[in-house]
C-alpha cells in the first residue's frame, strides 16, 4: 500500500451533479438540500452490502488514478504545491480509498461476532453500524488527501456524507462529484458544498447530520465542538500542532537535516504536523545549526511549475499576512533570523524559510502554531531536558526522533506526548495506522480501523438462551 511521505527538499536540485454537485442553495441555507439529500440516502445506502460499498470505494480509487495529471497540476496552481508535492497528494488519496475498500469488503461478515459473557445462560453478540449522514469539513493545505481520509472510511462504514471543502481550495475535490456520477453511486450518498464560514455553520448546526467530522484550526474547531455541544452530537476534531523533532549527539547530522528539512519546509510548512521546533543536544547544536542553515538557505523558493522548485508560496493571502506579520514582531522582539525572515521580492505569496536560534520559550515563535515556513531551534542538555522542552506545549499531535541508539528511541517515544512519533524517519502516514493527537491537537483519530470506528456505533445484542 502506498503512503505519504512529507518528502525533504533534494540536496542539489533545486454532468448532473445532483446526488454530489456543487451547491446551489439559497444564501441563507447553503447546505440545505445537501443535508436533506443525505438523510434521505441514508437507510438504502446503509443496508446495502459491505462488499457492494467496497466495490464504489475502488471505483473512487480508479477514478482518481485515471485523472491523476490533471489532478496534479490543479493541486500546483490551486495550493501552490512544487510537483513532486501534489504527486504525493494524489497517492496519499488513492491509497486511502483502496485501503478503506479493503475494510468494507469484511465488514459484513464480522458483524455479529461472539462477546464472551461470564453465564452459560446468555449470548451476546456486536455490531458496528453507522452512525447515519455525516458532516465532514476540511481545510485548504491538503484537498484530496483529509477530504479522502473521512470520505472514504465513512462511505465504508455506510454512512451518507456532506462533504464542505475549503473556499479557497474547492477545485481538486469536485473530482469526487465527477466519479461519482460515472460509477452509479446512488443519490444523496455524497453531497459536496462549496463556500466559506456561513456554509460550514450552517452544516454544523443541522440536526439531520448526526455528526461532524472537522480538519483545521483550533479556533474554529472549538466553535465547531460548540454548536454540537447544543444538542450533543458526536465530533471528530484534527487540530493543530506545534511539534518537535528531537537530534541527539550520536545522531547523523546529514539525515538529521534531511528529516528537519523535510517536516518543516514541505507545502511551505503549511502542515499541522509540521516540526516547526527543533531541539537538539548542546553538544551538537553548532555543527546541526551551521549544516542546517546552509542547506535552507539554498532551498529553491518559487512558482510550482518551475524546474527544481522545492518550496512553493503560501497558499492564501491571508495566511501570507498572518505569517509577515509573526516575522514583522519577531524583529521587533529582537530575534533575529539566522536565515530568510522576509518575503520573497517579485511579489505572490513567497515567504523565505526561516530559521530562528534560541528563541525564548515563552515567545509565540516556540508557542504558537505559525502554519508557515518558521522553525525555532533550541538546545537541550539531556534525555530528560529533552523530553521535558518536548512536551511543554498545549499540542500533541506528531514528533519526530534521531539517534541510533534505539533504547533511548524506544525510552523517549514512549514519554513523548504525542499521537505519531517518527524515529530516524521522515514523516511517512500509512493508511493503515492512526492519525490524531493528544491535548489539543483534537479529538479521536483518523485512518487504520480506528478511522472507520469513528463513523459507526457500537450495539450489543445480549439474548437469554
């Protein structure tokens, strides 16, 4: 099976859509007839077979693989993604779907399995059943990859789905409504809206959804979890982060810059994996910091359809204004970078990548998540230092580790904070494993069994015999 590799920069190189269309509605009710149609779909799509879902889930698989170059370069000139980035995405998609196919073909046939129960005079069994039409909300640095992470396992697990795609993003996922024309998905079963705030919280406050599964800031996430908490309706939340890659003295300084390289720069550290905090051994900490900036500073910032681009723009001007503006008071806080810090002369949305050094723990370079190309690097003088600077965070959600010694890897995965720890690795997510975090980074997981667990509830049949 395919994965996602956050990929390091490379050293030296530079139809009818009325059962899934885009939204037509009224403004004041964007997403009402998606939401009625999802309701409606639901009793039919939910006791059709495990194996004929599985069967719509390949075709979702097939459909992205037959459209994969022009999918590629959407995601270049909507996201701004370097090729070899968006080549990635659409992997990352496609492996989803095919794996999640892989699950509903057997879904049927454990429904039922035996409970063991402590009185020969009773039997007990379990089911998993969906949880009925879902809201699924995703953000714009990954179309195609979260919007496939929640589509695929719901539809899986027999859930219908309104899906609302970013509004500044919207192009690549539209795909889905084409596919799912062209394999007879039945009507209702996915319903895609376009728009910005007013359609998220009208999806969100609609008591015909039964939950809501939400990817982006922690801001809105927690206005998401607000308005559920109204009639108690389940939620799904994939957060934010602020998470560390952790190099100690024995490690490989060249692979060390690989991986740091790699999860802070990839899609412009617009990632909220990102390990935008580098803690390393004081010991090693000037040779890492003089090979580091070195390799950054030679990065290849520009258009995604330019030969060797390596880190592309921002995607959004308000993020672009975001980011200026947490370097415009980083200067005025007297930091000073020891590469980039400025945006890119020319004009779009170029930010430098950014290397700042021993910036103080309570400033918002280390704190805050910046969702932009800013690393913040400080030393540490052990194993216990390391972990303790490791998690004194509000996030949780990835981290990453170099050093050979694999029971110091082992010791400090096991104390980290954090729901993925990646050990002399870059970042690489198999749909086969779990993706969330602790604190928060958010509520619940994604992806592997736990991804489809979080679109079905658990019934227990217990009958005297």
């Amino acid at each position: 099976m395919a994965a996602r590799r956050h990929r390091p920069a490379r050293r030296g190189q530079p139809l009818d859509r009325r059962h899934a269309g885009r939204d037509r509605a009224r403004p004041r009710q964007p997403c009402r007839g998606r939401r009625a149609a999802a309701a409606s779909a639901f009793p039919a799509w939910s006791r059709l077979s495990s194996r004929k879902r599985a069967e719509h889930l390949a075709a979702f698989a097939a459909g992205l693989g037959a459209r994969r170059e022009t999918l590629i370069e959407l995601q270049m000139a909507n996201n701004g993604k370097p090729r070899f980035e968006a080549e990635l995405d659409i992997s990352d998609a496609i492996a989803t779907f095919e794996y999640y196919a892989e699950q509903a073909t057997g879904l049927d046939a454990r429904q039922g399995a035996d409970v063991p129960v402590p009185d020969d005079g009773f039997r007990a069994r379990l089911r998993q059943e969906p949880i009925g039409p879902v809201g699924l909300i995703v953000p714009w640095n990954f179309p195609l990859v979260t919007s496939a992470w929640k589509l695929a396992p719901a539809l899986a697990a027999g859930c219908t789905v309104v899906l609302k795609t970013s509004e500044f993003t919207p192009f690549a996922e539209l795909v889905y409504a084409d596919i799912a024309a062209e394999s007879g998905l039945p009507a209702g079963v996915l319903n895609i809206v376009t728009g910005a705030a007013e359609a998220g919280e009208a999806l969100v406050a609609n008591r015909l959804l039964r939950k809501v599964s939400f990817t982006g800031s922690n801001r809105v996430g927690a206005l998401v979890m607000r308005s559920l908490s109204e009639r108690t309706a389940p939620v799904s939340l994939e957060l934010g982060g602020k998470s560390p890659i952790l190099v100690f003295a024995d490690a490989d300084l060249d692979a060390a810059v690989d991986f740091i390289v790699g999860g802070m720069f990839t899609n412009a550290g617009q990632m909220c994996s990102a390990t935008s905090r580098l803690l390393a051994d004081k010991a090693i900490l000037p040779a890492l910091v003089e090979k580091l900036t070195a390799r950054v500073s030679a990065l290849k910032v520009g258009s995604p359809f330019e030969d060797g681009t390596e880190m592309g723009p921002l995607t959004t001007r308000p993020q672009f204004e975001r980011v200026q503006q947490v370097l415009n008071d980083a200067g005025k806080d007297g930091l000073m970078p020891l590469t980039g810090g400025r945006t890119r002369d020319g004009g779009g949305f170029f930010i430098e990548p950014t290397v700042y050094l021993d910036v103080p723990d309570d400033h918002a370079i280390w704190r805050r998540e910046i969702f932009g190309p800013v690393l913040a690097v400080r030393g540490f003088s052990d194993e216990d230092d390391a972990v303790r600077l490791a998690n004194d965070t509000d996030y949780g959600l990835v981290a990453t580790l170099v050093s050979p010694d694999k029971e110091r890897t082992d010791r400090v995965a096991a104390a980290l904070e954090a729901g993925m720890v990646w050990v002399n690795s870059q970042q690489v997510i198999f749909p086969q494993t779990s993706w969330g975090g602790f604190k928060a980074s958010g509520i619940g997981r994604e992806l592997g069994p736990w991804g489809l667990s979080a679109f079905t509830g658990v019934k227990h049949i217990v009958e005297a015999v």
